[in-house]
C-alpha cells in the first residue's frame, strides 16, 4: 500500500510537472504605476491561477511612453519587447501604422468581441471603418471634475459649474473666499481635448492641428484668462504634486480621470477622502463631450504563433463581463463591454459611492482621441506651447498659429 501510494505521489509530481512545461508564458509590459499597477499584478495573478494554459508575466515600464519606447527598441533590435503591450490610446497609431502591430481582426472570436463593445470603444481601435483593428481596448476611461466640497461651501457653492463659462466667476469666487485657487489646469491636452469638443472644435482637421480655430481658441483664452488672474493655476507635467496640493486642500477642483480615484484615495486616507473629495461630472461649452482616456493591448508583429494564440486567450478572458467587473470594482475604470452593464452586481456598484458611476453616464457623450499618428508628436508641441503661453506670458493666438504651422509636417 505504502508503495502504492508513493507511486501514486510521484505520477502527480510528474503530471504537475508536464502540465508546467505546456504552458504558454507570455510577458504583458504596462505602464501604469502606484494602486493602479498594482491592481493590474493582481488581475494578472487571478488570471494564471484560472487556468493552466497560459502563464502571463507583468512587466512595469515605468509609464504608457516607458511601453511606446520599449517596443520601438525591439522593433529597432528585431525582437518583440513583449508579447503584449499597454499602449495608451493616442500612442498605438504610430507603431500601427508602421506595421508593427498584429491585426487582431484575423483571431478567432474576434468579431463577437467587438461587436459587444461600446460604439465609442469601436470608433476608437477602428477609426478608419476599415474592419482592421490593431489594439484591444482595455483599462479605459474620461475625466470628471473632483472637488473639495469645504472650500467650495465657504464661497457658497455645492458643486462646480457645469458649463465652462460659469468659470471665471466661480473661480474668483471662491479664492476670494478661500485664498486658494480654484482650479488646477494642465497643459497635458487630454483635458483640453474635451473642453474643445464640448465647444464644437477639433483638435485636428485636414492633416492639421485645429486649434487656431475659434472654438478652440476660445477655450484656451478662456483657461489663459483664468491663469493670469491667479484664479486658476498651471499643473504642466507634475501630476503626482497636482494631486497632493488637491487633498492638502491648496486647490479646490482637478480634472482627472474616473480611474484616478484609487489613486487619490490612498494618497488622502479613508476619513480625508470620504469627507474631502466629491466628483461631478466633466464640464462643456456648447454641448457636453468627453474625451476617452486610458490604453489598450496590442501584440507586436513577430511575437510566435503560440504566443499569439496565448496572448489573445488572454484578452478575451479580460473583455469578459465577468472579470470587467472585479477590474472595475478596484480601479473605476469604465467597462468595455455592454454586457457588463447587464450584470445586476454591477449596477450595484455603481450605486454605491458617490460618483462612482459618472464614467458610465458620460459615455454616450465620449470620442476618441485623435489618432493620426502625427498627433503623438504633436501633444508634445502642444505642451510646450501652453506653457510658453502661461507661464512665459507669450500672446495666445501668435503662439497657437505658430504651434499650428511647426507641427504641420507631423501630419504629412
């Protein structure tokens, strides 16, 4: 018996060990960092334990441009830099339209994905219309305005406005009231993008930039105006200090992403965040917009035939109601699938917390970002632009006009 036994024990150590050697391993490379990074190790975690197929390793590069450059580096040496990688949705054009990125139209179980997806997730990963898709939308997201509800009460406001032009009132209003400015504007053009839309504007137009156009220039005047009277203030690239000077209560409303909450609340604590921070939904001019925000998955070109097929199990066990939901639950990121509005759990959790569910209301509102991918390029133009105009004190429409003509080539 005892020899039966001992047979018996090493069959299992044999059989565990053979099923080991089959399985596909894969390298996910992401960029995202803090609670957020976090959350995707742990997602990675449940996955490999859900199955003995395929085994994904997360790599961390430091940010979605960290991925951007890695991959050009693999290309560059002739290897991929990873089986998967987390573009951020403006980045996956250029390496797409190089012919670097695998079609991922060609998968099997492809099209009953994407048809499930969002209309606006679709435009996004398919903005030729040309059935080809090249990325996989995954952590998504739009921005909302989150606010310190004591500073505003003390100018005697229980929100901030919903349209743009309410602004400048409300904003020497309340560091009137509260010696702080009211709001902290970033020359990153995420932000930008959506105000502009919500105006009626484009942030390109015929292979150009867009934004010596009136309603463009209307809203960077109206945010320019708000800087120079000390009602508003500059967060360029310093994020991570935007949002310390928001909990510390040195600012009183931030544009940021619905994904960002994790974020801020482990930055405040529990007590601070419940009773300091509130969220409303993303401002407008004319109409309300938002802009989609996060990253998707792409295989690189070159990456084997079994790690393709690994790869790909991979983002259909992601795009799954089910598994959008617990990837919800921790990051607030807005689901992908319209499936995953269905499930009962999550209209639960949407109820839950205040403005939790703003993500999700704004989505018929939402639109890609431009995804020419001379725009890369380009947003980094725009930075440097917006910040020779609000922190050099340049001339407004001089310095767009010049942005404009300089970037012109990027598009060609």
């Amino acid at each position: 018996m005892k020899r039966f036994l001992m047979a018996i024990g090493m069959l299992m150590v044999i059989g565990s060990a053979a099923l080991a050697q089959q399985r596909t391993e894969i390298t996910l490379m992401y960029g995202l960092g803090g609670r957020l990074g976090e959350i995707i190790r742990e997602t990675v975690d449940r996955f490999n334990q859900s199955q003995n197929q395929v085994k994904v390793r997360a790599e961390f590069a430091n940010s979605y441009d960290g991925v951007l450059q890695r991959a050009l580096a693999g290309i560059a040496a002739g290897q991929p830099a990873a089986d998967l990688l987390q573009l951020e949705v403006a980045l996956w054009p250029r390496l797409a339209e190089a012919n670097h990125l695998l079609d991922l139209s060609t998968l099997p179980g492809f099209r009953q994905m994407f048809d499930g997806f969002w209309p606006v997730f679709r435009r996004q990963v398919d903005p030729d219309g040309d059935g080809r898709v090249f990325v996989s939308p995954w952590n998504n997201s739009n921005p909302v305005a989150y606010y310190n509800p004591e500073l505003l009460r003390r100018a005697g406001f229980d929100a901030p406005p919903r349209r743009w032009t309410e602004f400048p009132e409300f904003a020497r209003k309340v560091k009137a009231a509260t010696g702080v400015p009211a709001l902290a504007l970033s020359s990153f053009p995420w932000v930008l993008e959506g105000a502009i839309f919500s105006n009626g504007g484009e942030m390109v137009r015929n292979h150009h930039l867009a934004l010596n156009e009136p309603r463009a220039l209307e809203v960077i005047n109206l945010w320019t105006s708000m800087i120079r009277e000390g009602t508003a203030v500059i967060r360029a690239r310093e994020l991570g200090t935007a949002q310390q000077d928001f909990i510390a209560g040195r600012v009183a409303v931030m544009f940021l992403s619905v994904a960002s909450r994790p974020g801020l609340k482990a930055l405040a604590g529990e007590e601070r965040f419940r009773t300091q921070v509130r969220v409303a939904r993303f401002p407008y001019f004319r109409a309300p917009a938002v802009p989609v925000g996060g990253a998707t998955l792409a295989i690189p070109r070159g990456v084997p035939e079994e790690r393709v097929r690994a790869a790909w199990t991979f983002i259909q066990w992601l795009n799954t109601p089910e598994q959008q939901l617990a990837f919800i639950r921790e990051t607030n990121w807005v689901p992908i699938a319209r499936a995953t509005n269905d499930l009962p759990a999550f209209q639960r959790f949407l109820l839950s917390k205040q403005g939790l569910g703003y993500g999700m209301l704004q989505l018929p509102t939402a639109r890609p970002r431009p995804t020419e991918s001379g725009y890369l390029q380009a947003m980094t133009e725009i930075n440097r632009t917006l910040e020779d105009i609000w922190i050099n004190n340049r001339p407004v429409e001089a310095s767009i006009n010049d942005l404009v003509n300089r970037t012109a080539n990027l598009f060609r």
